[in-house]
C-alpha cells in the first residue's frame, strides 16, 4: 500500500533521512522506532508531503506522490497526527474537527454529523463545545486523531501518541488502533512506548542516523545486539 | 452552544441583532435630517463596507493586508472613467470594477500566498505603493494628482444624487452586499478552511486543505467587494484622486478599522467603522489637525489595549453576562 523508496532528506549540512526504504501492506501496522534525531518525525513529513525529499520518492496504492502536496496526499487517503500537536485552537473541538470531515467532499450538515460520530468513538464528545486549546494534552492528541479520522483514511500516520499519557490512557489509544486496524485502517507508528509497539506492531523499523538500521517482527527487533546498543540499552522508563 | 470569539460561526444572536440593526438602519433618513450627520452616516456605511471586505483575506484568512486601498482605487478609478470615457453608468462600472480588483487580488494572492507573518504584510504594502505610484504617475489615464471630477449629470441612473438619503441607501445597500457575502463565507466550506489555516496551515494542509485554492478565493472576493466600496464611494464624493483613494494611509485605515472592531468576526469590522469614523470626525472638527491625530492615535492604542479582541468581543462577552444575569433571575424566580 505504501512504498518508501530510496528516500534521502538533506537539510543544511546534516542529512536527517539517508537512503530509506521500506514498505507497509495494507491492514499491518508498522512501528517506527529509533532515537531521538533519528529522522522519524522527519520522514512521516516526507510521507504527507510537507517535505519534499533530496531524492527518492513514496508511492502510494501504485501511485508516484512526489508531485503531490499535503493536501492532495490526504485526499488519497493519508491521514497524520502531529507529535508537537497542532489544534486550531481558537475553534471549538467540533469545529476543529469538522474541517477534516469538508475536505472529503461532505456538506456541512454531513460534515458535522460525521464530526459528531467521530467524537463520539473516541470519546470527545463532551467536549464537542469546548475550545480546543482549553483541551488539556492528552485530550488534545486524541483531538488529533480525531481530525485525521475524519478526513476517511486509508493509511494514518500517528506521531508519538502514547507521550504524556497514562497506562490507562495507552491501554485505550492501542485498543483503538487496533479496533481501527480491523475496520481495515493501515497504521505508520512512531513511538518511544517500547512495550506499547511491540504489543500492536506486526513489523518495526529501527532508525538510527537517518538510516534504517533493522526491519523484522517485534520479537526479532528487540533481540538484535545493534537495536539494544543504540537503543535498548539506554533504560526505557525514562524515555 | 458555546462558541470561540474566533469561531467561524457567529452566535445565532449576532443575526437576529444583524436583522434588528438593519431594520434601523433603514429608518435613519427619515428620522435623521441633519446634512453634517447623514454625511457622517454615509461615509461610516463604506468604511464598514470596506473593513467587511478586507476581513475576509485579513481577518478569515489572517492574511494581514496592507494594501487594501489599491483595490479601493481600482473600484473608484474603474467606474469613474468608464462613466466619463464611455459614458456607462456606474451601477454597471461598479461590476467592472469588481472583475477587475479580483483578478488583480487573485494575481496577488498567488504571488503571496507562500509569504508568512511579516513578509506578506511587507508585500501587500508595496503591492499598494505600486498601484499608488502608477495612480500619479499614469496621467493619460487618470489624469494623476489632478483627479478627476464626476460631473453631475444624469442622476440616478448614474449613481448620481441630489438627495443624501439616496446615497445612505446605496451605502446600505453595499454594507448588506458585504456583510451578506462574508456571512455566506463565514458559514461555508471555505470559511472553515480559511480559519483552519490561519490557525495552523501545516494541520490543515495535512487535513485535505488546499492552502492556494482557498487564500486565492478569499484574496479575488475580499479585493472585488473593496472595489465595489470604491465605486459608491466615487459616486458618493464626486471626485477622486490619487490620496483619497489608493494612498497607504487608507489602507492602514482599512486595517484598523477591521481590527479595532474585531478581525476574524463578520460583524466586528461594521462594528470597527462605526467606532473609528466618526471618533475620527469628531476629533477632527474639535481640535482640528495635528491634535487630533495626536487623541486619535491614543484612543486606538487604548481601544486596541483594553479590548486586543477587538470591540466585538466585548460585546458578546457582555451579551453573555447578561444571558447568564436573566437566567440566573429566572431560576431565583422560578
């Protein structure tokens, strides 16, 4: 369903991405694991066309993206959420969540019908009237889903959700994914949750410097001696 | 509901009182005979026009424009000439003039579209130097710092009046086309676009966004409805020159007006006019000059200070207070 081929990522004397490739079947979820600086974040905006790449390029469902901008891309069925989250804040949690609902082509009757039904399955619908910058953080990042799920995709890029939340609130976040994931939805997760990954992941990609530094099964991933050394090893509570 | 001061739906109120205003609004000539005041009145029906279409790009899209006035300018200069040149009447030039600002807008919109923060205010200004600085130059065609005069002839079916109260009408007539439009704007898919990038363009691109489809949209109507402003103000004045028309002053005017009133808000900027204008008027028939300038600046910065929101957001703030007073009233009653 999605190809990253070959992609290299060049910013001002330091390359963030380094000849990257790798794919992801339509229903899996793969994880996206690596160090801090490892280019992960760096390469999901190169997926949603927020940056384009020195080289390489994604195709998705067959198709070539690289002339394609964020919003095109969405329209294709490329969902994301942003680590550092980015609410429309002045706007209502619905409102916010409306617009995702608009770019697929619904009215704003649809729309808000549709925007309703979304928060309702993650539970923000009590806070439906609120001002999303009100929101405290964990609710802000389930807004973020929200939003992106409105928006009817087929793949979702989910960027570090489970930071700052509780193991209540992981628990809930992985069980939705993968409520999500049986309707069919393709998941690209990046995440310093180790044990949450491994839990739902069915492939993990280590990035370390840019490149990818292994690519299996979570249970293969986690044995490898480069893995522990440049990630592992360092205690990941704290992380 | 409760809605954001900077939501893009106003309260179901804001229409009601809209509709209640109007119907004032209608009553005004036949109850205000004073020439000074309904002079006052008319001027202040552009200038919330004008402010109304500058909030569409500037204050929907927060594309802080400082070069409204050139597009003012075009309105003005498009229907005048074609009246004095070709002999066609203003109410057919005003559309022209429309046409024209929003393919120039559209033009400048595409140009800018990228630019953030104070780049794109930094461009917008020099995009109205430059159409001023064609205005005075370009002396074939309009005749630069002499202006050009509209000669009375015709009436009415030139826009042109004998009586005050026909022009206070075609005024309102331009406030409820613009206030009309940015209602429509407010509540359709482009108006939530249009907030959803202002807020943060990057979520919004990643929502299925179109960042120049929507800006430039927002860019041609909000320049086509400054234009119109232009020719009932032409109509209105009867002669146009360069500095009362396409001069950086005026824009920054434009700007401040919309702000004052709240910028982001469909009735904020009506709101804006009817504080500045006849703040400004006033000011300027007591102290004459240099000391009202003086006053004037320092009463928008208080203005400005004391409700950075803009005066709209103080009003509903108080409509909500005394919501929750009444309420509170009915229920010790009940």
């Amino acid at each position: 369903m999605l190809e990253v081929r070959n992609v290299t990522v060049d910013f001002v004397g330091l390359r963030a991405v380094d000849h990257v490739s790798f794919a992801a079947e339509k229903g899996q979820i793969v994880g996206l694991i690596g160090p801090n600086g490892a280019g992960k974040t760096t390469l999901f905006n190169v997926v949603s066309g927020l940056i384009r790449p020195t080289s390489g390029s994604v195709v998705f469902e067959g198709q070539d993206l690289s002339r394609l901008g964020p919003a095109d891309r969405n329209r294709k069925g490329i969902g994301r959420t942003f680590q550092v989250v980015k609410p429309f804040g002045g706007l209502t949690v619905l409102d916010n969540v409306v617009v995702g609902a608009l770019t697929r082509g619904q009215g704003l009757v649809e729309a808000r019908q549709t925007a309703r039904a979304t928060l309702q399955r993650l539970r923000l619908d009590r806070f439906a009237d609120t001002i999303a910058h009100s929101l405290p953080l964990a609710l802000r990042k389930r807004l973020e889903v929200a939003r992106a799920l409105a928006t009817g995709p087929k793949l979702m890029l989910l960027d570090e959700m489970m930071g700052g939340l509780n193991p209540t609130e992981v628990n809930e976040t992985l069980s939705l994914i993968q409520e999500l994931n049986a309707e069919g939805l393709t998941f690209l997760v990046i995440e310093h949750n180790m044990s949450a990954i491994m839990r739902i992941a069915e492939k993990v990609l280590v990035l370390n410097q840019g490149a990818v530094l292994v690519e299996g099964p979570p249970a293969v991933v986690t044995r490898d001696e480069q893995v522990i050394s440049v990630y592992l090893g360092e205690p990941i509570e704290s992380a | 509901m409760r809605i954001s001061d900077a939501s893009p739906i106003s309260p179901a109120g804001a229409r009601i009182a809209a509709a209640a205003a109007l119907v004032l609004l209608l009553c005004v000539p036949l109850v205000v005979r004073d020439i000074y005041r309904l002079d006052l009145g008319i001027t202040v029906l552009i200038w919330a026009s004008l402010a109304t279409a500058w909030n569409i790009s500037g204050g929907f899209a927060g594309g802080l424009s400082l070069g409204h006035a050139a597009f003012f300018g075009v309105g003005a200069y498009t229907s005048t000439l074609l009246f004095l040149r070709l002999g066609i009447t203003p109410w057919i030039g005003i559309f022209a003039g429309a046409v024209l600002a929003a393919m120039l807008g559209a033009l400048l919109g595409v140009i800018t579209f990228r630019l953030k923060g104070p780049f794109f205010v930094l461009a917008t200004l020099a995009f109205g130097i430059v159409v001023h600085i064609i205005n005075v130059n370009w002396r074939g065609l309009t005749r630069g710092a002499a202006g050009l005069l509209l000669p009375f002839r015709g009436g009415p079916q030139n826009m042109l009046f004998l009586n005050l109260w026909a022009y206070w009408y075609t005024g309102l007539g331009l406030l409820v086309l613009t206030v009309g439009v940015s209602m429509g704007i407010e509540r359709s898919r482009l108006g939530y676009y249009l907030v959803a990038l202002r807020e943060d363009e990057d979520a919004a691109r990643s929502l299925g966004v179109r960042v120049v489809r929507s800006k430039v949209i927002a860019a041609a109507v909000s320049a086509a409805l400054a234009a119109c402003a232009g020719s009932v103000y032409a109509a209105f004045i009867q002669y146009i020159d360069p500095d009362s028309t396409t001069q950086f002053e005026l824009s920054v005017q434009i700007a401040l007006v919309a702000i004052v009133g709240g910028m982001g808000t469909t009735f904020g900027p009506v709101l804006g006019a009817a504080i500045v204008i006849p703040l400004g008027e006033m000011l300027r028939a007591r102290l004459g000059g240099g000391a009202a300038l003086v006053v004037y600046g320092f009463l928008l910065m208080v203005i400005v200070l004391t409700a950075p929101n803009g005066a709209i957001a103080g009003v509903r703030l108080l409509v909500r207070r005394l919501r929750r007073l009444i309420d509170s009233r009915r229920k010790a009653d009940a």
